[in-house]
C-alpha cells in the first residue's frame, strides 16, 4: 500500500456552498487525524472518500481505488465507525457483528467464527450475546469498533470513538486504536474534534476549515516549524518592537486581542540557533530609540497539536467585517 | 514463600496462552457481490418471525387455510358417498355452490380472504422491518459496507415478499394441490393451468405489490403507530370512500382507481379469466393506476434512503 489517500483538485459544491476544496492532498499509511470544527467539511471528505457522494470536480482515491468509480472496493477494505449510534434494532452483539461480515461477503458460518474473534479482540467476550441497544455506552463503542474490524480493512475510519466514553474508558479506546495500528498494522483516519485524542494516536493530521483544507502533514513536521518559539508581551510602540525584531530576523505572529486595541502578545520564533539573548538585545535597541518599549514577558512557546490547530485556523480566517458606515473607497 | 504464576500450572501440560491480538486473517469474500442482498433479507425475517405477534397473524392465516382444505376433503368425500347414487349429483352440485369448488373464483377468494391478515401483519411488522433501520441509523451500517442501494431494497423486499407468500401463495398452492389430488384422475392439473397461472401471478402481485408500498409507507413514516394509521387509510378508509361515491353520490368509475384493494382484485380477475364489469374497455387505467401507487412507494422509499449518508 503505497499511498492511503490521494485527492486532487477534489471539490464538492451543494448549491453555491462550497463544501469542500482541495487542491492536492497525500496521505501515507499510518494514523491520520481529521481536525475541523463543524462545518469544516469532514463529513463530505469521508462521504466522498467512501464513494457515496459524488464530487462536484477532481477525484479522490483510497487505498489506491478511485473512491467514486470503485466505490465497491473501497468500502470492502474500509471499516468504518460512526460517530453515532447505528445499530440494527433487535440483534445481539455477535449477530450484528457477523451481519457485518456477511455484508462484507463472508459466508454466515465463516462471518460468525470471526465475530467472535473480533469481539475477543475488543473485550467484549461477555456482551456477545446481550442485545445490542441495551449495552452501555463502552460497549456499544467497542460493538461499532467490531463491526469496522470484521472485515481485516487495510484502513480503519474513526469518527468521533471516544464520544460518550468515561475518561477511563476514552483512555481505553485511545489504547486499542493505538494498538490496532502497532500490532495489527492498520492505517486509521481518525476524525475526532478532541485534540488530546488526536495528539495521542496520531502521526499525521489534515486540518480543516470551511470546506478547505488549511494544512496536513505529520505532526512532527507541523510543530517543528516552530521550534526555538517564545511567546512574548509587550509594551509601548509595537511598531518599533516589530521594527527590531525582524531586523534581527525574528519571526513575530501576533496573537489575538481585544478589537482595536494593538497586539501586545505576540509569538517569537528566532532563526537558526539563537537564543533568548537576541531578544534582550533587541529590546536594549529598542528602548534607546523609544523608552516605553519593554519586553514586558517571556515564556517558552511549546508548539502543540492544539496551538497548531488554533494558529492554522486563525491565520484562515478572514477579516472581520468593517464597522457600518466606514467608507472603504 | 512467594508463588508464581507459573507455579500454578502442572508442569509441561502444554498450557494454551490465550493471546487476544493475535486473530486469524478474516475470510476472503465468497458470495458474490450481487447476492450481498440475502443477509439484509435473513436479519429482516429473522427479526419478523421472533416476534410473538407474528404467530398470532400466522396462526390466523392457518386457520383460514385449515377451514379451505377441510372443505376440499369435505367435497371430495361427499363427492365419493354419492357418486353413483340416484340423486346424488342433485346435493353434489348444491354444495358445491357453498364450498371450495377449484374454479378460479375459489382460489382468488381464498388468497383474498388471506390478504386482510397480511394486511394487518404488515401493519405492525413495518416498523421492525424498514422503519426502524431509519430511526435507529441502521442505513448508515448497510451502506458503509459493500452494499449498494438496489441491494438493500431487494433485501427488505424480498423479506416482506416471503412473509407474505407464507400466508398467500404457498398455501394457495397446496391447496390447488390438495384439490388436484382429490379428484378421480391428474387431469385437473392438466386442465387447470390458467388457474395455477392465476394463482403464482396474483400471489405474486400481492406479495411484491403490498411488500413495495409497505416499503415506501413505513420509509416515510418510520413509526408502527404512523404506519398503522396511513395502512387504515390505504385500505380500509379509501375503499369505503371510493364505494360510497361510486354507488351513492353517482361518482364515476374512475373513483375506483384510489381503491388499492380494487385494483388487486382487477388484476386477480384478469390473471384467472374472470370477466370483469369496470374497465373491460379500458384494461390500461387499473394497471396504470396500480402503477402509479406502486412507483410513488418506490419512490419515496429511493427518496429515503437517498437521504442518507455515511456520516451524519
């Protein structure tokens, strides 16, 4: 398996809304998290990888399928778990797990030997043959987890599978996902809007927003572009302070703040291997040309999968709207 | 002294370690794709047939059964005391005004008496077996595995098409059996194959025909209640309606084309030559008619389940 999931130029349209842009985008196996707040397009990505939705332009493909012209194969070595409750009413655990497989074109007998192999798997030795709609929260995750397992997928889909869980039961899920990787060797998407979850399972993410996505790649490459990062205040002209500091060849990202009021948090990333003494120096310049400038803090900006997310949708984002009446000629 | 774990097992029995990751490779795929329909069909009788109030409907149905074969039994041994007697075709013939006489009017009535328990069987078995694949997501399972739409239709169609050939066609053809092997010699089975023509194609039309717009009425509806009320609607409200029009408040004939009921029944007479009084010279207005409810339900039950996508 070379490549988990390639789009290229993929566009959905409902309307005049854009739901989902990409201009080209490579996935490599391994545990891939899909970060977006609502609207953010990741339902129609996975509804369009899966094939079930048609895209207005581009193409997508899966595990090396088409994911629109071979939709068949591609959901034949997918499992997928769904954020919520999707259960055939009236079945127990294992009939519904086998049920799985036989939709996955198993044989009943061959479908039913493997429900109890996966439902051993998971934990879920007891519960087999209670039925399904009554089982607690924990239960029925690890019954969806089953039901996306029956199949040994080369890619496993994810979405949302510690909803619900208690924290030692969320913690459980993270370990099993983590697991399934490292001993079973699946790729996982996981799309997720809890950051520490991704963080713990990930190696790659795909950040998305308004229909686009705004950045991807490992996770490791995303939070090294801000090594050697401060996060710094502060005071008097920010002009002159930026002045300084890009002329020492920081690189200055200013944080959000109160509307109208200047920038007075900003985060520092000095080039190459200097250290906080470049600050202090430029400040020492600064305060000689104007006194009131000061750095007025200094802390160690630890780059995270969280501030990650928040500076790729920030920088996003578009402008706010201008006041009414303001006359933009 | 501390003990080990090891020490708790009998030396060199060869104890099995259970180790839970370690699973064997899942089947390859060795139905084929096009029969991926079976399992949706199994699941949706199976989850019918456990039910309690379907063996009541069951139980319904055998009695109306039992009560039609007793009565072939009966004619057959009333037909073999009197044969050859002075008077005995006189009371031959007068009870075969009363009872099952194996013309086709016979077998119709029979699969049109049933045709009341499938009605009601279905009201309440809709629910269990479409509606609550919408209410509880179920769609959203079927359709992330390697199933396409046309499957799970001819899933679900298929198990309402054999809960109600349970009830109509399969012992409308063990009667025609019964009655068949009966008489003196086989040459009912040979003289009578406009009725078994009659018999598999009403059945038929029955069971895919009131299976279909189960289908689209419970998509829509979802609920047993809902369906319950539309299902009275459809077969008990509308008749009534279209009867009282059509004899009362001289409405025309047309009217009649509402009636689902009708329209089976019209169908019924022409698959077993039976004259009919309505539409004798306009044969097209019921078939279409029929169609018509029958292409609405499909597409509301297409339209439903369009809806649906993998992630909600």
């Amino acid at each position: 398996m070379s490549e988990l999931i390639r789009l290229e130029k993929l566009k959905r349209l409902y309307g005049a809304h854009l739901a989902f842009e990409a201009d080209e985008v490579v996935l490599q196996p391994g545990v891939v998290g899909l970060l977006g707040p609502n609207g953010a397009g990741k339902s129609t990505l996975l509804n369009m990888l899966m094939g079930l939705l048609a895209p207005s332009a581009g193409r997508a493909w899966m595990l090396g399928f088409d994911a629109a012209r071979e939709s068949r194969k591609v959901r034949s070595r997918v499992g997928y778990m769904p954020e919520n409750d999707s259960f055939v009413a009236g079945l127990s655990v294992l009939q519904f797990v086998s049920l799985a497989g036989e939709l996955c074109g198993q044989k009943a007998v061959d479908a039913r030997r493997r429900a109890h192999e996966v439902l051993s798997l998971l934990g879920l030795e007891e519960a087999r043959y209670r039925l399904i709609e009554e089982q607690p929260t924990g239960i029925r995750q690890r019954a969806k987890l089953a039901q996306a397992l029956i199949n040994d997928p080369d890619l496993v889909i994810l979405d949302e599978p510690t909803n619900g869980l208690d924290p030692a039961g969320r913690s459980a899920m993270l370990e099993l996902i983590s697991r399934l990787h490292r001993e079973q060797g699946k790729s996982i998407l996981l799309s997720s809007h809890l950051l520490g979850d991704v963080e713990r399972v990930c190696d790659s993410v795909v950040i998305l927003d308004r229909g686009r996505v705004l950045a991807h790649g490992e996770v490791s490459e995303l939070t090294s572009s801000r090594v050697n990062s401060y996060r710094i205040q502060v005071t008097g002209s920010v002009e002159t302070c930026e002045a300084v500091l890009t002329d020492r060849g920081v690189e200055l990202e200013a944080l959000p703040a109160r509307p109208g009021a200047p920038p007075r948090d900003f985060i520092a990333t000095l080039p190459g291997e200097a250290d906080t003494r470049l600050l202090f120096e430029a400040f020492a310049a600064a305060g000689e040309a104007e006194p009131a400038c000061l750095l007025s803090g200094l802390q160690p900006h630890e780059e995270n999968l969280e501030t990650i997310f928040e500076r790729v949708v920030a920088s996003a984002s578009p402008p706010p709207p201008p006041p009414p009446g303001e006359n933009h000629g | 002294m501390e003990i080990d774990e090891v020490d708790l097992l009998p030396p060199k029995m060869g104890a099995t370690v259970v180790d839970r990751w370690s699973i064997s490779s899942a089947p390859e795929e060795s139905r084929s794709p096009a029969l991926s329909w079976w399992p949706v069909a199994r699941v949706g009788l199976g989850l019918v047939t456990k039910r309690r109030i379907f063996k009541v409907f069951v139980g319904l149905g055998l009695i109306n059964f039992l009560f039609f074969s007793a009565m072939i039994y009966f004619l057959a041994g009333l037909a073999a005391q009197l044969k050859g007697q002075r008077f005995g075709e006189g009371p031959l013939a007068f009870a075969r005004n009363f009872i099952f006489t194996g013309t086709g009017e016979s077998f119709r009535d029979f699969i049109t008496s049933q045709n009341t328990v499938v009605m009601l069987l279905l009201a309440i078995s809709g629910a269990v077996l479409v509606g609550n694949d919408f209410r509880f997501r179920s769609l959203t399972f079927y359709f992330s595995k390697p199933l396409e739409r046309w499957q799970y239709f001819l899933g679900k169609l298929v198990a309402t098409s054999l809960l109600v050939s349970l009830l109509t066609l399969l012992p409308c053809l063990a009667l025609f059996i019964e009655y068949g092997l009966f008489g003196d010699t086989f040459d009912y089975f040979i003289e009578s194959r406009r009725i078994l023509f009659g018999i598999l194609a009403y059945g038929l039309l029955v069971s895919v025909g009131m299976s279909t717009l189960l289908l689209g009425v419970a998509a829509l509806l979802q609920r047993t209640i809902s369906i319950v009320m539309v299902w009275g609607l459809i077969f008990i409200f509308l008749p009534i309606v279209t009867e009282v029009i059509h004899e009362n408040a001289g409405g025309s004939d047309y009217w009649k084309l509402f009636d689902f009921w009708y329209l089976l029944q019209w169908c019924s007479n022409a698959f077993f030559g039976i004259e009919s009084s309505l539409f004798s010279t306009s044969p097209w207005l019921p078939v279409a008619a029929l169609a018509a409810w029958l292409g609405a339900a499909l597409w509301a039950f297409w339209h439903k389940t369009r809806a649906v996508e993998v992630v909600s």
